[in-house]
C-alpha cells in the first residue's frame, strides 16, 4: 500500500512540474551550425577548436559543418556565405573574417552569427574575445627568468628575448595584445632583458619564420616566444638547429619539441566553440554580447604538461603572477579599450627585427 501511495505522489509531482507539452532535453532538434576557420588543418588555432567541436558533437545533438577558408583572404567572403545559407548558426573563427562576418550578418538576418577572436561591430553579431595579453604576461616572466638563468650562468653573456608575429598588427591587431603583454612581463620581471620583435608576414612561411629566428638567436635571444601560426613550424625548426627555447602558442606544443618548447600560450577556442554551440542547442545565445575569455576564467593560460624543462619554483612563480594577475594587482597592458574594440591608432611593427619598447 505504501510502494502505491509512494508511486501516486511521484506521478503527480512529475504532472506538477513538467508542463503541458514539454519535452525531455533528448528530444530537442537537432541545429546545424557551420563553422569558418581562417586557417589551414594543420594549424594550431584549428588544432584548439577542433577539440571544441569533437566534444560537441558527442555531447550535444547538433549537425557541425566545418569551412576551412585557409590563408587566402579572396576566400573567406565565399565560406562565410556558403555557411550562412546552409546553417542556422554560423561561427566565424578568426579575427581576419570580422568585416566579412559584419556584412552577411545584414543578408542573412535569421542566421545567427558569433565572432570568435574579435569584437563585432554589427549589432546582432555576438562577439567571443580573448585576453591574450595576460597569457602573454606570464609567458614575458618566464622568458625573463629564463634568460637571467642563463646569463648567470655565462656571465656576459646578452639578456635578450624575442617574439615572433604572424602579422605586424596592421590587418591582425589581436597581434599586438601578444605583444604588449609579453613585453611588460619581461621588463617589469628584469629590466635589463632586451625584446627583440619581428613579423613573418604570413601565417604560413614555414622558411620565412626560420630565417627570422635564427637571425634573432645570433643577435643574442635566448627565449624566442611564436605566435605565427604554421609559419610558427619554422622557428621550433630554427630552434633545433642553433638550440634556444621556445615558447609555443595555441596549444601544447611541448610534444613538437621536447628538450626547446618551454610552455605555450593557450587561447582555448575549444572552449569558447564548445560554449558556443552550447548556448544554440540551449537556446540561450545571445545575438550582440560579448564574452571575454581571460585568466579567470581560464580562457587563457599557459599549458603545463609533463615537462621537466620548468623547475618547480618557476612553475610556483608563474602561479602566483597569475594570480596577481586575476586580483587586479598587476594591470597588464592590451591592446583592447574598455568595450572590447581594438584601441584607436594601435601602430603595426616595423618591417625586420627591431627592438621592443617597454
């Protein structure tokens, strides 16, 4: 008699509870979602998403198209559309499709669209941006430490660190929040350590990026931090061959270089697609907000894998900056203004290698 009363009493609450008509969370449809990339396949920027998306697909019932448009910009405006026109959600990723993103979004008004890596301008365009400076801090401390490590070591020898770009600044600006905060982490950690700086002017110049790596290990960089893309390949080639450390981006790129990649800056895009399309299959995506990935909320980081390059008091240090960082007791610099825009009269670098001013 009890088990029956018991049973009466859950059949009642479930009618209490679940409305007319709802339904279960497994019988939800299933959106088709295009995705844009702005690279190649073997990119690490695409190697970052591509998680994002291996875990949406066995989390969530949802459709994935991938648009890999490459490095060639007279490709990018097809993709988007071809996405747009296939898709109820199409997300863009790369900071080089924000124009092209602006202009379908006005074509194609029942398509949602989400900017990841840069801030929209278009009204109903939600928008994902990284603070990569605060990564980029942390790897510009690292660089320091390691580079005063060596010096103290061989005496007279040159403080120096360098940062390689995939682009001066001028059409990627995300390249210049790199930028900014490794060099105010290296000179707020030594001073004395000189950043030399360069761009490699295309995200796939394998050759190119060695050359310039190289040409900084001669002039006496110790520490070279890529943020190049696959040009970014050519500077853990250089590295093998003249023996300096690097510092990867992206992802984990320690397994590339075991015994040279200290660590990498992380912007995780597997976790701002993953929350994404989330947000679609929830139906809670918002069109024109903007979600900031940062410290905090490790968006951003620096990846620490099963590599015996990193004492252990260095490890500590970094973890202790990083908090600092995410208490709002060390502003690091960007190149972002307060509303997530790119700030005005931001100057790409000079041609060749050149030195960084604090």
């Amino acid at each position: 008699m009890k088990v029956r009363h018991l049973l009466a009493a859950l059949c009642l609450l479930l009618v209490v509870v679940m409305p007319a008509g709802a339904k279960p969370r497994f019988s939800r449809s299933h959106p088709s979602i295009g995705v844009v990339f702005a690279t190649g396949g073997d990119d690490s920027m695409y190697t970052s998403a591509k998680a994002g998306l291996t875990r949406a697909q066995s989390d969530l019932r949802v459709r994935l198209t991938s648009y890999l448009a490459g490095y060639d910009p007279s490709k990018y405006e097809q993709a988007v559309r071809d996405a747009a026109s296939q898709n109820r959600l199409v997300v863009a990723v790369g900071s080089n499709l924000n124009d092209i993103v602006t202009k379908a979004a006005d074509d194609y008004p029942d398509v949602d669209f989400v900017m990841i890596d840069a801030k929209s301008p278009h009204p109903e365009v939600a928008s994902v941006v990284f603070h990569q400076c605060e990564a980029a801090y942390l790897a510009g401390v690292l660089a320091a430490r390691i580079t005063g490590r060596i010096a103290a070591g061989a005496p007279g020898s040159p403080r120096k660190a360098g940062i390689i770009l995939g682009d001066n600044g001028a059409r990627a600006p995300v390249m210049l929040d790199f930028l900014a905060g490794f060099t105010q982490g290296v000179h707020d950690t030594d001073p004395r350590v000189e950043v030399l700086q360069a761009s490699v002017q295309s995200w796939n110049d394998r050759e190119k990026a060695k050359k310039i790596a190289l040409d900084m290990r001669k002039r006496g960089a110790r520490v070279i931090f890529q943020a190049a893309g696959l040009s970014g390949l050519g500077v853990i080639d250089a590295a093998f061959e003249d023996r300096f450390y690097i510092i990867g981006v992206d992802e984990a790129q320690e397994k590339l270089a075991p015994g040279f990649v200290l660590t990498a800056v992380l912007k995780n895009f597997d976790t701002a697609l993953y929350d994404m399309i989330c947000a679609k299959y929830e139906g809670h995506l918002r069109r024109g907000s903007t979600q900031a990935y940062r410290l905090w909320n490790r968006g951003v980081g620096l990846s620490w894998t099963t590599n015996s390059l990193l004492p252990e008091d260095m490890r500590r240090e970094l973890e202790g900056v990083s908090y600092r960082i995410i208490d709002g007791q060390i502003k690091v610099n960007t190149a972002y203004d307060s509303k997530g825009f790119f700030k005005k009269g931001l100057r790409p670098i000079p041609a060749g290698i050149t030195i960084a001013k604090p």
